[in-house]
C-alpha cells in the first residue's frame, strides 16, 4: 500500500502532509514555494509509493467554490497530467486555516511561531488530511 499525499495549494506556498505507508496517521511534511512543488512532488514520487494525491478545495459557506479555485483548478489539471497513475481527490478545507492556528495555539507556540505561514499552510495540508482518512473510515 503507498502514502496519500495532501495539498494545500496557495498562491505563495504549498503546505504539504502525507500519511504513512498503512494510511493510518497524517503527518506534516513540508512547505513548498509554489515555483518548486512540480520538482518536488517528482522527487517524492521517485522514492516513495503514493497512492493519491488530496488537494484541498477551497469553497465558500455556501458550497460554492471560493475565488481561489482560480488557481487551484489548473494545478489539480497539470497534478493529474504529471501523475496519470496516481488518483487525485479533492477534499474541503474550509477552516483549516483558522485550525490550524489554534493548534499552534494551544500547542503553547508564542506569537512569532504562530505567524509563521509556512508552518500554517503545512499545518492545514496535516488537517485536510487527516479529515480526509477520518471520512474515509466511515467514522462520524
């Protein structure tokens, strides 16, 4: 069985998490520039078996997809363009963000850490994940 891979795609920044090799626990990865994660998501797949790929999809309160599914939409194409054999998912990430700085929060994390927006966008891609595995498993 190989890794899922989840990304939380943004303009600047790619947050990164992946699960081990049974699909049981998310754990962060890594943040990207935006510039590297092609070469990157090469070299990861060249050394480790992926078996999917989730990209957070980012939608409004409503359902509806959010203005930053403009830049989105074209890297999940090219993802799947790259990476034929390997499935793409996509899962909402609605509030991630605001999760994951509370996680930092009540990690004890001071304030400096806490605006550390590599560590956020991973943080996020670690959260999309693991609600990702948790709807997977049937659990409510």
């Amino acid at each position: 069985m190989g890794r899922i891979l989840a990304i939380d795609y943004g303009q600047k920044r790619v947050g990164l998490a992946v699960t081990d090799e049974l699909q049981i626990i998310a754990t962060g990865l890594d943040t990207i520039h935006v510039k590297d994660i092609w070469q990157y998501l090469k070299a990861y797949v060249k050394r480790e078996k992926v078996d999917c790929f989730v990209v957070g999809e980012p939608v409004k309160m409503d359902n509806k997809p959010s203005d930053a599914q403009r830049f989105t939409e074209p890297f999940v194409k090219h993802l799947k363009k790259q990476f034929p054999e390997i499935t793409v998912e996509r899962f909402d990430e609605r509030f991630t963000s605001k999760l994951a700085h509370e996680t930092m929060f009540v990690a004890g994390l001071k304030k400096k850490d806490r605006q550390n927006k590599a560590l956020v966008d991973k943080i996020s891609a670690t959260l999309i994940l693991q609600s990702y595995l948790h709807s997977k498993s049937g659990l409510k």
